[in-house]
C-alpha cells in the first residue's frame, strides 16, 4: 500500500499521520515532506501517530527517531508493532515516550 501522509495541529503540538507501508523508497518521500512541513513553522511538540502504519523498516524508523529530535518534545502515538520496531531503534540516552492517545501525548 502506498503510504499516506497528512499532518495537523493540536496547540502547539504538530501530528504527524503516516498510514500503509513506511518503508523505502517511500521514506523518502515522506521525509521530504515532513522537512516542508516543520520549515513552516509549528508549535514546540512533535507527536507521530504510526497507529495505522502497516510495515516500517530501519529507514522509517529512523526518519522519525530524526525527526522527533529536531523539536524540544516529542512521543510516538500507537501501541502496535510499527512503534516497538522504532522504539528498538531509540537511544537510551534518548528515551521518546509512546502514548496510547492524543489526550495523553497533548497533556505531556
């Protein structure tokens, strides 16, 4: 499935929604319009909601680790295997919290 991308905002907090497969070359894509969307400015938070991503691999993964860093706060929505595998990529030095809601991430 061609993934999708949309973003919006809560606040000060940017979600980021990626849907279908966040996988290369796809990744790429993605990326570039994620750098357009931060360049226009935005709140302080950064929040990916990866709820409905099917497959991410090591590239994914890490264009949201990358991402998250580039903001002064930041958290993964989703509890489900596309999280887990971008969490096993985390520092430990840089633990980035993953919420079950945006109630919860919002009030972070």
């Amino acid at each position: 499935m061609v993934p999708r991308f949309h973003a919006r905002s809560i606040g000060e907090v940017d979600i980021f929604e990626i849907q279908g497969l966040f996988v290369e070359p796809w990744v790429q894509r993605i990326k570039g319009e994620m750098a357009r969307t931060l360049e226009e400015g935005g709140g302080s938070g950064l929040l990916f909601n990866v709820r409905e991503v099917e497959k991410v691999d090591r590239s994914g993964a890490e264009a949201v680790l990358e991402t998250l860093r580039s903001r002064s706060k930041g958290g993964i929505l989703g509890h489900n295997l596309s999280a887990y595998f971008i969490a096993e990529h985390m520092s430990p030095q840089e633990p980035i919290p993953i919420f079950q809601s945006e109630r919860e991430a919002i009030g972070y």
